[in-house]
C-alpha cells in the first residue's frame, strides 16, 4: 500500500526560492531607504513635517515587514 506515496524531498526548503531570497531583502530594503531619502525633497512640497514623514518611513517598514512574513509563512508551509 505505501507504492501510492510520493517521496518526501530530502530537503525540506525549495532551493530555487532560497536562492533568491538575498535579492528580494536587498529591493527591500533599497525601497525602505528611498523612503527616507525622499522625504527630504517631499517635505517641502507637501506640508507635512518631520513627524509624518517618520510615521509615512514607519509605515513602509511595517507594510514591508508584513509582506515579507507572509512570503516567508508561505514558502515554508508550501
């Protein structure tokens, strides 16, 4: 009866996906730096002040942050 089975795979991680992992953190956190560099030139066109431009920084990071763990939660439960 176990003839129906599928092997498991001898690594439980998909190599393919785990490769590319060091360029998708790296667009990451290029995409969280621009956010503050850009500030500075936002600011004086729009009227927010320093503070919401930190909470506009920390917004991005949570959003990126969230993205990332639900990538993660799905690569490793696939």
């Amino acid at each position: 009866m176990t003839g129906n089975r599928v092997p498991a795979p001898a690594f439980g991680i998909p190599w393919r996906i785990f490769s590319r992992l060091p360029s998708v953190a790296m667009i990451i956190y290029f995409q969280q730096r621009s956010v503050t560099v850009a500030a500075g030139r936002i600011m004086p066109g729009l009227p927010i002040s320093q503070m919401w431009a930190a909470w506009l920084a920390s917004a991005a990071l949570l959003v990126s942050a969230l993205d990332a763990g639900i990538c993660a939660d799905r690569v490793v439960h696939a």
